[in-house]
C-alpha cells in the first residue's frame, strides 16, 4: 500500500486536516520502508507541524479513524517518538469532548482541584483540564462518569504512564485516584529506601503500604503530643 491509498482511506472515513495529512506522511517515511515504520521524534513532528499539541492530533488519528500508531519514550531522543506499526485500520473510536457547561459542573464538583495531587486551578491549557479516566485508546468511553479533572502537569504524566501499558485501568491509581491512592513523587535516602524495600521484601507488604502507614503513624503520633 501506498501512502497516497492510506490517505485516501483515511479521508474516507473523515476529511482529515493538512496537518495531519502531513503527521502521517512524515511517520510513513519512504514507501520501501517496512512495517513498522521507522521512529520519528516528538521535537521533529513538532518543527513539521509548528503546534504545540501536534500530539493530540495524532492521537485523534488513532482514535478517531484507527490508525496504528503508537508512541514511546527513546533514550536516542531524548524524548517521545511515534510511528506507525501497520497499515490496518482499527475500528474507529469517536473522540467526543464535554461542553463548557458540562465542564463547569465537573470542575465545580471536585472543588476546582486536580483529582491527583489537590492542586487548586482554574481551568485552561496550562491550567485544571478534563480528563478520560480509562482512555479511548483502552476501551474507556465518553460517558460523564469517565472523565476527572487533572491539572496539565498530571494529565502529561498519567499519559505517558498509559504509552504501552498493559495493566487493567480499573486498578490504576492515574485512572481511580479516589480508589488505589494517589501517585506522588518524593525524595528519600537511598539508605532508607533500602530499608523499605528489605522491609517490603520480607513481609510481603507493598512500598506504598508500608510508607502510608509509617506516614500515618507519624502523624498519629505527633498529633497526640
């Protein structure tokens, strides 16, 4: 198949925009090129497209026309790349967004605050946005209960958490905060994270239990004082 006839599918199915007629050229590369194609970097996707959110069109051709794209961190990069790992065309998934005014009443609801770490926001690009809990891509849906408001440096992180992954999204803590607790990042000594993990090893407890319940009886006890 060529390139052209890919397009051409494409387009049967939804009129694509140039940019992202010119996503897949590019992640197409030369027509002697084999599946899967060759990497392409997020930093030269980005200077072909001149959007910021150059991925969010790529996303919407994989979810919306079936694309087989996909994504990965490469240490070559130093960054993110994309390519196309076949020509088939999965079913397309129709990637629906909420109203304003269905917005308004899902960051009001939860206080304007990101359900993964508290911050409080006002919404916007780089502000309190509206998130699917379980992705298109895995098979979440557009129903109002699937969606949570993150801030923009969490809904970043919960995505690239989702390149790849092949665990199920009912017990992630990404998708169910309320649930499996949240993900946070800390600085410890390696001689103590040494000790928690010798710990873990020993009793069978998880890291994230031993550390909430150390947490908790620290606290318990400085508040008794």
């Amino acid at each position: 198949m060529k390139v052209d006839e890919y397009l051409q599918l494409l387009n049967d199915r939804k009129k694509i925009s140039d940019v992202k007629e010119k996503i897949i050229r590019r992640l197409w590369g030369n027509e002697s090129d084999s599946f899967p194609k060759p990497w392409v970097s997020s930093a030269e996707l980005l200077e072909l497209t001149g959007q910021k959110y150059f991925d969010r069109r790529t996303r919407e051709l994989r979810d919306q026309l079936g694309c087989n794209i996909e994504t990965i961190y490469l240490d070559a990069f130093s960054g993110h790349a994309w390519r196309i790992h076949s020509p088939e065309l999965a079913d397309a998934q129709d990637r629906e967004y909420l109203t304003q005014s269905q917005k308004n009443k899902l960051f009001q609801d939860n206080g304007f605050t990101c359900v993964t770490c508290g911050v409080y926001l006002q919404p916007g690009v780089r502000g309190l946005q509206a998130d699917h809990k379980v992705p298109l891509s895995r098979g979440g849906g557009n129903e109002l209960h699937n969606w949570q408001p993150m801030c923009n440096n969490c809904n970043v992180g919960k995505r690239r958490a989702c390149e790849g992954c092949s665990l199920d999204c009912q017990t992630c803590s990404w998708a169910f905060p309320e649930k499996h607790g949240v993900r946070a990042m800390f600085a410890i000594s390696e001689q103590t994270l040494r000790r928690v993990t010798g710990y873990a090893n020993r009793t069978g407890k998880s890291l994230d239990q031993i550390i909430e319940s150390a947490a908790n009886e620290y606290l318990d006890k400085r508040e008794e004082n």
